[in-house]
C-alpha cells in the first residue's frame, strides 16, 4: 500500500475551521507537528488559549477528517501554551501575570461587572489560571457576587495583601478593605492612587489572565488604568440600546487611543424570554453589538440573554457559570471567554521575558 499522502492530510486539517480562532488550524500557526509514517498519522495543535471544554470535540473532529483523508491511524495531541502578550508601548507586563484584560463599559447599568465575573470563572473552568480584579472603587460588587461578602485579605508581612479565592480565582476588591454600605467619597486623585496601591501590592499568584472590571465611563480612573496598567486588550460590553452603543463607542475609541487591543464586544441583555410563556422579545432593541463591531472592525464575541436567573445567582454569590456549569447560560460564558482568549492569542506576543536584565556594576 502507497505511503499517505502529506497534501491530503494537510488539506483535510486545513479544511476545519475553528469556531474560537475564525481560522484554520494552519493558517492559525496552531499546527506544531505533523508525522506521517506509512499510512499512520500524528499530529500535534498547540493552542495560545484555554479549551478544556473543546479538548475532546476537537481532537475527534480532527481524527475523523485525516482518518477519511486516507490515513491508517491518526493521533492527535492537543496542548495549551498561554502566552505573554504585547501591551501599550511605554509599559512592561507585571513579572507574575501573563496578560491583564480589562472589562469596560461606557455607561453603567448594562452588566459589565456579572461579565466580568462569569468571564473570569469561564476562563479558570477552561484550564486558565485565572484573577479577578474589581477596580470599580465607587461601587464593588465582585465580593458579593462572589460570596465573599465582609471577608477580609491577609497580610503576610504587613506589606502586601493576599488575595482571596473563590471558585478557582483569585480575586481583589476595595469591598474586602470597606464595610458593604460604606461610600466612597473620594476625589479622582484619591481613587487612582488606592488603584494603583491595590494592584502593586496584591501578591497575586502565577496567572495567565487578570480580568479587571472597570468602573463604568470614560473619566480619570479609566484614563490611568489605560495608560499606567499594562494591559493586552479590552472586552468591550454593551447592550442593543441606542444610548449604550453611544457610550460603549466612546470607551472603545478611547482605548484604541491608548493603543489597547480590542478583543471584541459582548452584547448583554441582548434578548428576554417570558419564563411563562416563552416570548422572545427584544426588550433593548437588536443587533446594536454585531452592527457596532461591524463598524470598528473588531470581533463579535457573543450576545448573552436578560435572565432572571442570571441575577439571583449573582446576588446569591455563585454565579452562573459555577451556578449552572452544563447550563446553556454558563456555555455561553465560556464561549466568550474561549473567544476573547483566542483573539487575545492571535495578537502580538511579548518578547521581553526573553531578554536578560542588563545590571551595571562598579568594579
């Protein structure tokens, strides 16, 4: 019997597209190795983001394409790398954390922080080693929709602040420093700098993402973040409504400015469906997200329904992803999440891990 062709195997990889990537596998650059001896098959993909819930689809629907392309055997080995990527250009990545991604709004009250949560949450269930930071100083939310409401962070050495852990992520919040019904009356300055000291003095763990959720608006906390915190890219969140989309685009341009990637936009709220009866209505209009990433070029992650349920497990402090895990609301988390980090690993990595530090030294 004649040897396997190497084409027709090529072919047949390159005729799946990933659902994540928008891409084949090779033209992805997701194709490591491939061994053809006779008419037996190895293959090795390697990822630049987390898919634990794909792992099995996937190595499946690429055994059966080479198989049907003519091959004996095919083994297929899937590997997750998750790399460095490149932030804005007068900034280095904090040594600890691979990639820091914001979670932004241009206004308030369209769902940005239970996104951000379930993102986060979406990101460790898929393999990642994953933090949550709540930057939103004027009103935390991520220790109660975490459960960890009146939990405080210990401190090793009187210096620096661990960070709690809830469902696999670590997490920090000025709501773990304040009491719940405290406000903060503070003037912009005053906000940056607890920030900043937040961020530089959490010992966070090794991670691969940091998602931080942003406060809402484009002011003076959302400036410094974008301009002093090293950060890959950006989910942009909204809703279908007119007056969202308009401050969503301000936020969006604004981070283009700072040279942030995009990642891509969420369309919340995108949908209602009647508990009772079943009636799809679109409450906030329709289509408002696809069209605006249509217009700034910049992906469509996926439109997330208004949901009771989404509400009362975030109130309870066990959001849906961790409420729900095989629910059709916590796939479509994971979904985003899998497609922010698969755009996250197509952009630019950072190579200055790789440089050796330069010490200059009398002698």
């Amino acid at each position: 019997m004649d040897d396997l062709n190497r084409a027709a195997v090529e072919g047949a990889i390159a005729g799946y597209v990933d659902p994540d990537l928008d891409a084949d596998l090779v033209a992805a650059g997701a194709v490591k190795d491939l061994r053809i001896t006779g008419r037996d098959v190895d293959l090795k993909i390697e990822l630049g983001f987390p898919c634990a819930s794909r792992r099995a689809a996937l190595d499946e629907t690429l055994r059966e394409r080479i198989l049907a392309a003519g091959a004996a055997s095919a083994k297929v080995a899937i590997e997750v790398r998750v790399e460095s990527h490149a932030v804005q250009r007068n900034l280095k990545p904090i040594s600890q954390i691979k990639n820091i991604v914001a979670v932004a709004s241009g206004k308030g009250g369209v769902g940005k922080s239970t996104v951000a949560v379930n993102l986060a949450l979406g990101l460790a269930q898929e393999g990642a080693r994953t933090g949550l930071l709540d930057a939103d100083i004027y009103g935390p939310s991520q220790p109660r929709m975490l459960g960890l409401s009146g939990q405080r962070p210990a401190s090793r050495d009187g210096k620096s602040l661990e960070p709690l852990q809830a469902y696999g992520v670590e997490c920090m919040s000025i709501g773990f420093l304040i009491d719940e019904e405290q406000p903060m009356i503070w003037r912009g300055p005053m906000v940056t700098n607890a920030l900043a000291q937040i961020m530089r003095d959490t010992r966070w763990g090794p991670l691969d993402y940091l998602i931080v959720d942003m406060p809402p608006g484009t002011g003076d906390t959302q400036l410094h973040m974008s301009q002093q915190v090293p950060l890959s890219g950006v989910v942009i969140v909204t809703t279908p409504q007119d007056i969202a989309l308009l401050d969503a685009r301000r936020g969006l341009k604004m981070f283009q400015k700072v040279d942030v990637s995009v990642l891509g936009i969420v369309e919340n709220m995108s949908t209602h469906v009647c508990s009772k009866c079943g009636h799809e209505e679109h409450i906030f209009g329709e289509g408002g997200g696809v069209r605006m990433a249509t217009q700034y070029s910049v992906p469509f992650l996926g439109s997330l329904p208004l949901d009771i349920r989404i509400r009362e497990q975030t109130d309870g402090g066990r959001p849906t992803v961790v409420a729900e895990p095989a629910g059709a609301l916590a796939r479509a988390y994971r979904d985003i999440a899998r497609r922010a980090a698969a755009r996250l690993a197509s952009t630019s990595k950072d190579y200055s891990r790789l440089f050796p530090k330069i010490v200059v030294e009398d002698t």
